[in-house]
C-alpha cells in the first residue's frame, strides 16, 4: 500500500464537501494508519530522499525542530470557481493547498476564510552523521520509491532544459484540471524544473537559517492547521505532511515591477528581505502541509520511537543487558579518557544527564561536566568525535577568542526580515554540547564575546536561553548536556568538575585514540548508542527509608565539618546518585546507590582539592 | 427597486471586479463616464488634497470623498442614488451628511482612509445582488420605514439618534481616566468634550466604548460588527450636534469620531478570521515604522491635447489610467499631474505581541497596522500601545498576469485610535498603569485568601519554595514585591517619596542568592535581571544611539529604566564598577535617572526597586568583621537598602536534618505533591498585581504613635554610648515596610500589627548586618557611614598618639615613612596594622598637620 495514493482521496472528498466532518475523518484515518506497525516507514521522508526524487502533493515525513513560528496566516479554507467556459461554479477545498485553482471567485459568499500557521522547520542540529545514516539506511530499505526516479532522472534533465528555454508557465497552464498530479511524468519535470530555476546562486544569497554552521539539508516551511497552541518553539517533531513545491510559490522579488510595489498597498507591506525569508523557492524550502506531527522523544534511530507496548517491551528486554552494557561502555570511556576510570565514570553520568524537571527556577536532573587538564594537541576534537559517535545529536564549540567574539549563540529576531536568526544555542533537546576551552587563548572579548559567555553561563547554571528580541529579551528553557574540556578550572560554571589524571601517555594520541575507535564493532557502539538514550528514559525515585538514609548521612558529614559539604554539595550528590543508578538500569535508588555516589564524590573532591594544592604550590 | 439604484451600485462593484476578471471591464465604463461627467464641474476647483471644496450643488462629491473606498459591498448607496430614488434614509440631513446646514457648511469633510481605504474581498456580483436587493426592499416594505444598510442591520436615523443620544446624556460619575482631568463627572461627558473641541480646534472627538456599550448595549454590538457603516453614521451625528450648538466654531475639518477600548480587547495571539472587518482593541508593542507613505486617493489627468482634466479615483492600489480624452477623443492623451493628485498620509506599523500576553516557549506574534492621516508618526518603535482598528483581510495576489491566486490573505488593521499604555509613565500618574484585568472569580480567590490570618506566611512560603528556609529573607523580599504607597508631596517642594523597598542580600557564595533574584526576576511583570559583573553604567541608566535606520540619536533605555515600576536584580553588586554604582545613588533614594550627554538633557522615572546580592570580598564571610568591611561596598549606598539580610550557612544539626530533607524531596516529588504544597506562582503573581494596582494603605493612628516609638527607642538604644543609632531614613523604611504589610493583608489601613511586623523585620535585617563584630551592638553607623563607633574612636586614638610621637621628636621637618611606622608600631601596645598607620597619617594630613609625598613625611 502506498500513502500518497490515500492523500489523494482527501482532496476530492473535499470538493464535494457533502460531509462537514470531512478534515477530522481525514486526520483520525491518517493517525490510525501511521500508528500501524511499520507503516510509517513507507513514507518518504525529506530527510533522506532528495527533494527533486518526491512527488509533489504525496505524503511524506520529515525529523525536524521548529526552528521559527511565523505569524498566522488566513487562507481560503473553502473557496469557489468559475470555470470560463462552462460558467459553472465549483467549490474547492483550499486546505492542505498553497496555491488555489484557476477562476477564483473572490466576492462568493461561499468562501470560507480559516486560520493556519507556518512553522520554519530545519532538520535537527547537529543530528550525528551514524543517526542520519542509519535511519537513511531503515528507510531504503522499505521505501520502493526512491529506487525508480533515479531510473527517470536523465529523461527528465532534457525534459527541463527546453523547458528551461521556454516559458515556464506554459507547463503550468493545463494544470487546470484539479487532479493534476494524476500524470506522474509532468510530476517529475516539474520538480527538478523548480531545481534548476534556482540555481546556485540564489541559494547562496538565502540564508537558511540553520542554528549550527556548516548543516545541510532541507529547510521546511510546516504549514501548521490544528493544534496551534501545542507545539512550541526547539521542539523536535516528526511531522507528515502533504508536499507542496508548486514553483508559484517561486516568485521572487526580483522580478517585481518596483512602480507596482509603490502603488499596491499590499505588497508594500513587506520588505524584500522579509520576502526572502518568508517566501523562499519552494525548491529550497518546500512547504510540508502537515497532518499529523509527533514529537519525539529522542531521535535515536535505534529505540522504537513511539511509546508503545512495542517500546517498553524493548525497554523491559533491554535493561537485563544494561548493567553489563554499563561496564563495557565504562571500559571503552577508560581507554579514551587515557585510562582515567573516574573520569570515565563521570562522563558516563553525564551522557545519561537529562533535565527532568524544573522547580520554580530551578533546572533538575542537569548535570554539567568540567573536565580540566586535557591534553592539548587536537586531544578534545578527537574525544569529541567519539562522544559524537555515541549521541545522536551533539555540536563541539570551539571556545576560541575568535569565535567567541564572531559566533552568534543566542538567537536574535531580525525585525526587518520578521524573523529569528538562529544562533548556535538553539538547539533540540538533549543534544550534548562540546565546549572546548583548550583552544581559548588571551585577548580580550569584545562586547559580543561577553554576551556570548554570558550565554553560555546562563546555559549552564538555569539551563536557558534568553532570546534577543531587541526590545526585550524572552527566555527559553532548554534541555542541552554541557561538557566542558579545559586546561585548568573552567571559566565557565559547571556542576562537577573532574581533572583527568591520564594513566597512560600514548607517543601519538591521533592513533592511540583511532585504534581504541576502530577496535570497537558496530553492533557494540551500537548497544553503547542504545544505553545512553534509554537510561535517560528511565522514571526514577527515592524510597523514604533512603530518603532518611540521606538525610542521616548529610546531618554526620556536616558535624564533622560544616564547611566540607554544603547544600550545594548535597544538591550534586543527589543528582550524581540518580545518574549512577539509573545507568545501572535501577529506577530507585537504593544505599548501596547512595554509598556509591558518595564515594566517587569523595574521589573526585579529593582529587580537585590535591589540583588546587598543586596549583597552589606553584609560583 | 427603481433602475438608477442598481446600476451605479452595480458600477461600483464591477470596477472593482477589474483586475480579476477583465471583460467586467466594458460592464464597468458607461456609469464611471458618468462619474467623470459630474466630477469635471468642479475639475476646475484649485486640487485640495483632503478637502475637496464644498458647495451645495456637489452633495456627490462629499459622498465619494467621504466614503470613496470603503468596502464595495453596496453598503453605501451613493447619494445620486439617494436624491432619486424613493428609499431615504433617516431625515434629509442626513442624507447629504457632507453639508447639512448652517455651520457645517464651512467645515470640510476629510476622508477616513481608516475605515474603508483597503477594500475586501467578499463583495457581491451584479448577479446575486439584484436579487438580495430587492429582498431587502420588500422587508422594507413590509417592516413599515425600516431601511438598513446593505448586509448590516444598522439603520441610519435610528443609528444616529441613539448616538446623540448618547453623547447627549451619557454621564459617568465614577471615570477616573486621566483625559476626563478637569471635567465636571456628573455632567454629560462627551458635550463637555464636545465644547473642549469647540474651544481647542481639535476636531477629534474620542469615544470610549465601554460607555457606549453601558449606554446601549444594541448600539455598541452595531459599531463592533460593522464599524465601517457605523462610524461615519456617528461622524454625521456628532457634526450636526456641534453645529447646532457651536454654530459658529471654524475647524479645520469635521469632526470625526475616534472610538476606543472595544470591550473585545483581545490579544493579537487570539485574533481569528471572525474577526475580519471588525472593530477590534489589541494591545501590543510596537516595533516598526515605515517612512510616511503618501498614498494617492485620486488620480488627476490632463489631456496633452485640449487641456481636458479627469479625476480617476484609486482603486485598490490601482489606477485606471484613462486610454481616451473625452473632450477631444484623442487616444492615449492624457497625462498624470501629480501635484494635482489627492494624497492622503499612512504609515505602516509593525505590531508585536507583548510579552506578557504570551504563552511560554512560543515566539511572539506580529501585526500589521496602517495608520492614516493625522495618526501617522503618532508611535514609535518600542511604545507599548493599545489599537483600536478595524482588522482586514486582503487575498494575496502573486502576479496579475497570473490567474491562479495565492490561497493566502493578507491582514492588517487600519487603525482609528491609538493609546499609549505607557504613555503615563512619563507623566508620573501611574497607580494604574497595569490595566490588568481580573475576573470576578479571580477577585474571590484572592481576596479569600487574604482574610486568611496565616496569609503573609503563606506567601511568604510560596516564594521560591526551592530555596529552602531563610523565611525573614523571603519575608523582606515579599513586602518589597508589594513595596509602600506611593506619596506625593511635589506641591511642598519635596518631590515623590520613595514607596519602593531596596534588598541587599550578602553572604557566602552558595547561598542561593542568585537562585533567589532569579524567582524574583521571573515572578514581576517588569523585572530586570542584571550582573554587576557584565553591566555598565549605560547598560543600567541610558545611552544614545544612532538609529540605523533613522540616523537620528535616540535614547535606549537601560535595565534600570525598563524596570520602572518593577524590580531591578543585580547580582554580583560588590563587582560592579565604581562609576556604574554611582548611578545607583540616584535612582535609590530620588527614583530618577538624570541624562545629560550627547545633547539630550533630560530625566527618566525610575522607579524600580532594587534588589541585590553581593559576596564577600575574601569568598568567605569573615566574621570578624563588619559588613562594609566584607563586602566594601560604599556605605552612602549602603544605606539607601531598607533591608539588610546576611544569608550564612547557620550550621546547626536541626537546621541541616531539614535542609537535607528539602532537598531529596526535591529530587523524587511528582510535580502534583509540588503543586499541592505551595501556591501556584499564577496566584501569587495576580496576587501581588492586584494588591500593588488597588490598595493603598494609610498609616492610622495607632500605627503612627507606634512608628513614633519605634523611632524613639531606635534612637535611645545610641545614645546611651553617645552615639546616633537611627536615621530619618531608618523611619522611613519602617513606614514603607509596614505599609507593605498591610497591602499583603488587602487591608486600607496601616496597623499595629503591621508596624510591628516592620519593626521585627527591621530590626532582623539590622541585627544580622549591623551589628559591630568587636562590641557585639547593634550599630546603625556601620551602615550609614561605613565605620562603626568604636572603630572611628580607634582611628582618632591612633591618630593622635602619631601626632604626639612626631612632636616628641622635635623638630624634623622630614621623616622617613618606613622608620615612622616601624617607630609606631614599638609605641603603641596593641597592633597597628599599615592600613591603620596610613589611615592616622591621612588623618593628620587633612589637618594640615603633615603631608606625605612618596616616601617621606613632611611636617609643615
């Protein structure tokens, strides 16, 4: 069974508007065929699938984060046409369409005026390379259609040179008919068409807005029709949609007559550059008219991505193998971390980190790692690209004077284009963030630098960002696991700092560091990739009893020596706690848990406190 | 229906059926000839842009003017149509409302491009509205003389009666708007401004809605749902009313009628395609605004030829230019004047949501807003405002040689009145400035609440409960989110009295100082957040800029103006610079920020509390010493804090059993056990809102004999040990402080309990900041000049034993300043301490007693 044909039938349903109940039928019938095993991996998604190789007007799906919420549009939910010949009045359906047919009666009584709202979607940030390649891979293997356009690809390239020549309306003219994405071949020259109008060039003068530099992919203008109020902004969405990549809605303002915009009030409105980001060729950004979107929980190819009784039988069947899974993954983190087992444990913890709730201001469950006295020497780049073969989403930010005075991190609305500009702080849920201070050097931040630290200071500590929206700055709450890299004492807050003390000091750590890497098989990262997301998953609780375990436990270490351990030590400990048992697959923590991470606290303190003394000692 | 009617109605609307579906076009000539025929009588009258010339003999041309683009849904027949055919409206002047009679006559009409100058698209065809028409004559006839507009239910005479009557009666006893100030309130209200306008010139006459509605809910419903039919109807009923009674009053035009504050005030987060064509309130803050616009209302022609002119009217931002002169038939002919062309101003605005409107995690919306004529540059970017307009809804066209439309409207609002919500802020009246509105079960909660006896700890545990104890902390903190009343005592000469409680919170780093600033920050509506670390001291007052746009300098406003009315944190006070601290010294104690630089001289309203944290100067709090010495802080801005709290780790086993339990509680609590223990932070907020915007506790007597004695015993405590112990400004916290408690209760009156509640607080704050670590006293003069008594008797000791070692010696008019020290330090008994020696010689210095260049000491 093939999706895109269902979506066709929701079109004339429309037409015939016999049924007013028409758009719920058409969702529930979406809902209950999606939720159907394996179903939703016959459809296409625009992540994998070049845009060129989709059919305009199917049903494809697309991983991404709402990066923008534009202003809610008013479109024709139900308008008429007059056909010229006949004269005959015929009431479309203008949901789910960008563009309406042909003789628009715009003064019919019969046109309904309905709500939708546009949502600026990119794909995931920093989503790794291993979680794209997977789900490509999964989705090849069950997709039939990406296999026969590349068969068609060469036909249609000389279909659209004469095309090129030619006027392109001309193509669009016998679109008249409303089922006109009935002949696949004009489908398929219709699209590459769109391609190669919008050559290199304009691509490069539209800014995608992509948080992170360097990300590819499409970006995707969602067109958002029911439950406005649930989504909200960074947040991560499977969506399926209908495509649209009608080459009207191409229409630059380039070609505009400037003396018209003078005179017409209502295109006036808007600045070119509003233009620009608000109507991108669709060939660049399609517009995905969305059906049905989840939001994801983690965008880990290798977890059931629903909470059904499918994933909790993964979760039940997997937990047996955690513990186990827990010292191997321990192992390989040791032999990267140069033979530091603390620093191992730690950074375990920290990659199963996860803000799981918040009281009043305050962010629980975050747990920021400061690992001081890292190497120098591209030690960090490669110890990132092992954290990033692990997590599915993850950015290194290299702390440099340079770009931390260049960089934008905090996102920031651009009145003139109506608009927020990304920064590299937007970021989906979860994604690890690198902060690599070894390569910070002296001079001196500028006032962007500042703000910028600042940022990175407000991540940290609140586990937020303020968004700049020039007159007054809006806070975000995020969810993103900070890891630090320093040589000394960071300059940034952290929860728990951690000095490596490396047991081992290879000759040439590019290679030590790729054996350790090749040494591991893919089925093993694999288990590694799977344990990290679901130990984030995992519920978690304090029994009473331990409860009073505790508190027992901090009254005696406060007698002792009240200065030894604050609240805020306590506050670490807790979190460090639950980190520990949960990596161990255990939902409450237990005395032996609390022991435990006692114990390593200890361990670590008195090694900080040995660096201070160290460092002390020095001139 | 007779013939004439249809057939310019028809006109009308198949012009504009122009651009759409081009063979109207022959459909459309012979009537808008006919137009031309008319308009050329008076095509020799010198071109007034917005005033086309009236006389009696051109009713049509008022007509056009008036109402020459609003929505071509037949909803105004014009008046040729009026003079011949048997349907009238109302009484006959109203039927030529341009020039009805006596002094209306010399008043130009001036078009209202915000009610009709974007046209909408649902209009009606010449086929469906034959039909419909004549529906509506048969009602007529059968309804006895009851014509409506067309597609309304409005009812011109019936319309315009109950406007004057309204104007002519409405009295509201009880308005407390500041543009009502110097009216007589049980008089009717709009004659009063009716006479204002007579007297000003001003012919704007602004309605508010909500008295329209008390007035006549019918009416009210009316101008909501169409207030492009409505209004002019009240335009013409409150011309005809001035004239009767101002008959010989010149204004520059008529008057038109502004209404305001629809009751339907929305936020644009909830504007919904029912909306369209409505009169809608939303507030918002304004972002952008375009350069004026001038937009052609009418096209002037000539003919190169025979010097023939037409006037071509602007249809949907179009212009039909004529292909053939008339008068000589020339083809292609006819040229544009432009300076005979009528223009009228608009602006366009950009519109963003407020802040506070909207939900978290979603990004703010925007509107567009186009102002007309005298309200264009009325707003500037960054004005907090309220529209009133009429919200519209454009399709889209892509491209006119294309067929196929973009299924997609434009919206706007064209604006009839703008209001400024912050506008008062400059002005000083403030009380209500939140114009937050509270429902009436809200009320109930809230005041339910505050009868509770136990309603101050409540709230006070309800305040960052993540923050674990530290109740008189939160306590202070509760009552400067409430903060006194406000007193004005500017006719004596003393200016405002300050009504907002400042915080200092020192203490050890960890002691969730910041966690606390930022509940705070987070729980006010206006709150800033800054760190003395990263701010500067145009950061917190202002700076001038060069708009890139305008290249005009502008000022920006920094965190402690934008916190006007709210609370400003900053923390890490003990790292902000110097200069930045020092303009601190201001706005504590005057509430004002003064500017002068860049060539704007002026003074902004600050009236923001100012809550702080600092750490120690040795990241430890040193017992030892006293508070200024722990966190060097000057203490001339030390004592502009009302409340001085020490927050230190107590270190006490009971004390520590809770905290651990507190906190593990934190980590396994579902958020339901969470929020059945505390208050919603919502509640507290409204809670905290209502109270600030209705009460206004005055100190009763008792209350003023107890702050009486506070006072005294404060002093008497000094003056034992012959030394100051309280200040004025001591009394005043005391008196801002009890106030504050008794907005906590709701209650109108100050108290004893209230004062006593202030006095404990005071005397908390004082006990844990002031007091002399060497003497154990509590000690005002620690805070107010830095030092407490016994120091500066000290100082003075040492001083003089200097002065009278270098006497000793005799006379040697230069010493070595090393040797003197070491020479000091034998003497004296107890330690002397460089510091010490340099504070003597300083002393001695400033008697003209010696003076120190570098290394030596001179005597002089």
């Amino acid at each position: 069974m093939r999706m895109w044909f269902v979506c066709r039938f929701c079109c004339p349903a429309a037409q015939s508007n016999s049924n007013p109940e028409w758009e719920a039928k058409v969702l529930e019938y979406f809902k209950g065929q999606l939720r159907e095993k394996e179903s939703h991996s016959w459809v296409p998604s625009l992540n994998d699938v070049p845009l060129h190789y989709l059919k305009p007007n199917s049903l494809v799906k697309f991983r991404c984060l709402v990066q923008d919420m534009f202003d809610p549009e008013f479109y024709m939910g139900v308008y008429e046409t007059v056909d010229p010949s006949t004269k005959a009045n015929v009431l479309r359906c203008g949901k789910y369409k960008d563009v309406t047919e042909c003789g628009v009666d715009l003064n019919s009584r019969n046109t309904v005026t309905a709500e939708r709202q546009t949502f600026y979607c990119v794909p995931i940030p920093g989503e790794s390379p291993w979680a794209k390649e997977i789900s490509f891979l999964s989705a090849a293997r069950v997709v039939p259609s990406t296999s026969y356009v590349p068969s068609r690809q060469k036909r249609s390239y000389e279909e659209d040179d004469d095309d090129m020549d030619t006027q392109p309306q001309k193509q669009r003219e016998p679109h008249t008919e409303p089922h006109g994405n009935g002949d696949s071949k004009r489908q398929e020259t219709e699209a590459p068409s769109s391609q190669t109008t919008a050559p290199s060039d304009c691509s490069s003068h539209l800014d995608l807005n992509f948080p992170l530099p360097g990300e590819r992919g499409p970006a995707c203008l969602v067109k958002v029709y029911e439950g406005l109020d649930s989504f909200k902004l960074n947040d991560t969405l499977e969506i399926y949609g209908i495509l649209s990549v009608n080459p009207v809605l191409t229409v630059l303002g380039e070609e505009k007559d400037p003396s018209l915009l003078l005179l017409n009030p209502t295109e006036s409105m808007e600045t070119p550059e509003e233009q620009r980001a608000h109507d991108p060729p669709a060939s660049l950004v399609p517009r995905l008219h969305m059906l049905y979107a989840r939001p994801l929980q983690h965008n880990n190819p290798l977890l059931p991505s629903a909470p059904t009784e499918d994933q909790s039988a993964f979760v039940s069947s997997f937990l047996v193998e955690m513990a186990s899974v827990r010292a191997e993954l321990l192992a390989y983190l040791t032999h990267v971390l140069l033979g530091d087992g603390l620093a191992a444990e730690y950074l375990l913890l920290h990659l199963i980190s996860n803000v799981y709730t918040r009281r009043d201001v305050l962010p629980l469950g975050k747990f920021t790692l400061n690992l001081s006295g890292c190497p120098l020497n591209s030690y960090t780049e490669r110890l990132y690209q092992i954290v990033q073969q692990l997590v599915p989403c993850s950015y290194r930010l290299s702390m440099s004077l340079h770009t931390m005075n260049s960089m934008r991190l905090v996102p920031k609305k651009d009145y003139v284009a109506n608009r927020l500009v990304s920064g590299a702080l937007q970021l989906a849920r979860n994604t690890s963030l690198f902060l690599d201070e070894t390569q910070l050097e002296q001079g001196q931040l500028d006032s962007s630098g500042v703000r910028n630290i600042t940022a990175l200071g407000n991540l940290i500590s609140w586990q937020k960002v303020d968004y700049d929206f020039s007159y007054h700055q809006m806070e975000f709450p995020c969810n993103i696991n900070v890891l630090v890299t320093s040589e000394g004492r960071s300059l940034l807050p952290s929860d728990c700092q951690v000095p490596l003390q490396p047991q081992v000091t290879p000759p040439n750590m590019e290679e030590y560091l790729t054996t350790i890497h090749m040494a591991q098989f893919t089925s093993q990262i694999n288990k590694f990739r799977v344990y990290l997301s679901l130990a984030r998953t995992l519920d978690y609780s304090i029994s009473d009893e331990v409860t009073k375990a505790v508190e027992d436990d901090f009254v005696d270490m406060r007698k002792d020596d009240p200065q030894s351990v604050t609240a805020e030590d306590l506050h670490r400990m807790l979190v460090v706690a639950r980190l520990l048992s949960l990596s161990l697959g255990q939902t409450t923590l237990s005395r032996d848990g609390w022991m435990r991470a006692k114990h390593i606290d200890m361990l670590r303190r008195s090694r900080t406190e040995q660096q201070k003394s160290l460092n002390g000692n020095e001139p | 229906m007779s013939s004439p009617t249809s057939t310019p109605v028809g006109s009308k609307r198949s012009r504009d059926d122009i651009p759409v579906t081009p063979s109207s076009d022959g459909l459309a000539s012979p009537p808008s000839q006919r137009r031309r025929g008319q308009d050329s009588s008076n095509g020799d009258l010198p071109a007034m842009p917005t005033s086309p010339a009236t006389d009696i003999a051109s009713p049509a041309v008022h007509d056009t003017s008036l109402f020459s683009s609003p929505r071509r849904s037949g909803n105004f027949l014009p008046s040729e149509v009026d003079m011949s055919s048997p349907l009238m409206y109302g009484t006959p002047s109203s039927r030529v409302e341009g020039t009805p009679r006596s002094g209306v006559r010399g008043t130009p009409v001036r078009q209202r491009p915000d009610l009709g100058s974007a046209r909408k698209a649902p209009q009606v065809d010449l086929h469906t509205e034959l039909p419909s028409a004549d529906g509506a004559v048969a009602s007529e006839q059968a309804a006895g003389q009851k014509l409506v507009i067309w597609g309304t239910d409005v009812n011109v005479g019936t319309c315009k009666e109950k406007f004057q009557r309204f104007l002519q009666r409405f009295i509201d006893p009880t308005s407390n708007e500041d543009e009502n100030a110097g009216l007589d309130l049980n008089e009717p209200l709009y004659m009063q401004k009716l006479e204002e306008i007579s007297v000003i010139g001003e012919p704007v006459l602004n309605v508010n809605c909500s008295h329209v509605q008390s007035f006549d809910a019918d009416l009210y419903r009316q101008l909501i749902s169409y207030p492009q039919e409505v209004i002019p109807t009240f335009d013409m009923a409150v011309n005809e009313l001035f004239f009767e009674r101002f008959p010989d009053s010149i204004l520059e035009h008529q008057i038109q009628v502004r209404p305001y504050n629809a009751l339907k005030t929305r936020n644009m987060r909830s504007l919904n395609p029912e909306d369209i064509d409505q009169m809608i309130t939303i507030s918002g803050m304004v972002i952008r605004t375009s350069q004026l616009i001038p937009e052609m209302q009418e096209a002037f022609f000539q003919c190169q030829v025979c010097a023939f002119s037409t006037r071509v009217e602007v249809d949907r931002g179009r212009i039909a230019e004529p292909a053939v002169c008339r008068n000589c038939n020339t083809t292609h002919s006819l040229a544009l004047i432009h300076n005979r062309s009528a223009f009228s101003d608009k602006q366009m605005i950009k519109v963003q949501e407020s802040p506070d409107d909207m939900p978290a995690g979603q990004t703010p919306h925007t509107t567009i807003v186009y102002a007309h004529n005298d309200l264009v540059d009325k707003v500037q970017p960054g004005d907090r405002i309220n529209i009133t307009g009429i919200y519209r809804a454009v399709p889209m066209r892509e491209n006119p040689r294309q067929s196929t439309v973009k299924s997609v409207y434009k919206t706007h609002i064209d604006v009839i009145h703008f209001r400024k919500t912050d506008e008062k802020r400059l002005h000083g009246l403030d009380e209500d400035s939140d114009q937050k509105l509270f429902t009436e079960e809200r009320v109930q909660t809230l005041k339910e609440l505050a009868a509770k006896p136990d309603v101050y700890e409540r709230l006070s545990s309800a305040l960052a409960p993540s923050i674990y104890e530290q109740e008189d902390i939160k306590k202070g903190i509760l009552l400067q989110l409430f903060g006194g009343t406000r007193k004005d005592f500017s006719q004596t000469g003393r200016g405002n009295f300050r009504a907002e409680v400042n915080i200092l919170l020192c203490g050890d780093p960890g002691t969730s100082k910041s966690q606390l600033l930022q509940y705070v920050f987070n729980l006010v509506p206006r709150g800033q957040y800054t760190s003395g670390k990263g701010s500067s001291a145009v950061g917190l007052t202002a700076y001038v800029m060069k708009d890139p746009e305008t290249k005009q300098l502008v000022l920006q406003t920094g965190a402690l103006v934008l916190s006007d009315n709210g609370i400003c944190c900053i923390d890490e006070f003990d790292k902000m610079s110097d200069s930045t601290r020092s303009v601190l010294h201001e706005v504590m104690e005057q509430q004002t920020l003064s500017i002068a630089k860049a060539g704007i001289i002026c003074q902004l309203n600050a009236r923001t509390s100012v809550l702080a944290a600092a750490n120690p100067v040795e990241s430890q709090w040193n017992p030892k010493k006293t508070t200024i010495e722990n966190i060097q802080l000057p203490h001339t801005l030390l004592s502009r804090f009302d409340l001085i709290f020490l927050m230190l780790d107590p270190q006490d086993e009971a004390y520590d059993r809770r905290l651990a339990h507190h906190l593990v509680a934190l980590y396994y609590q579902s958020e339901e056990q969470i929020e059945e223990e505390f208050l919603d932070m919502a509640v507290l907020k409204d809670y905290i809102a209502y109270a600030r915007t209705y009460i206004n506790p005055r100190l009763n007597e008792e209350a003023s004999q107890a702050l009486i004695e506070a006072y005294v015993d404060m002093r008497k405590i000094g003056s034992g040990r012959g030394m100051v112990s309280a200040y004025p400004r001591q009394l005043e916290s005391l008196i801002r402080l009890a106030e504050a408690h008794a907005k906590v209760r709701f209650s109108d009156k100050v108290e004893t309990v209230d004062v006593e509640e202030a006095k404990r607080l005071h005397r908390e704050a004082l006990k844990q900041s002031a007091t002399d670590p060497r003497t154990g006293f509590v000690d005002i003069s620690i805070l107010t000049t830095g030092m407490s008594a016994t120091a500066r008797k000290r100082k003075e000791e040492v001083a003089q034993a200097l002065k009278k070692m270098i006497q000793s010696r005799g006379k040697t008019p230069a010493m070595k300043y090393q040797q003197l020290f070491d020479d000091l330090r034998g003497q004296s008994e107890a330690a002397i301490t460089k510091d010490m020696f340099e504070e003597a010689l300083r002393a001695l210095a400033d008697e003209d007693y010696l003076t120190v260049t570098g290394k030596t000491v001179r005597l002089l």
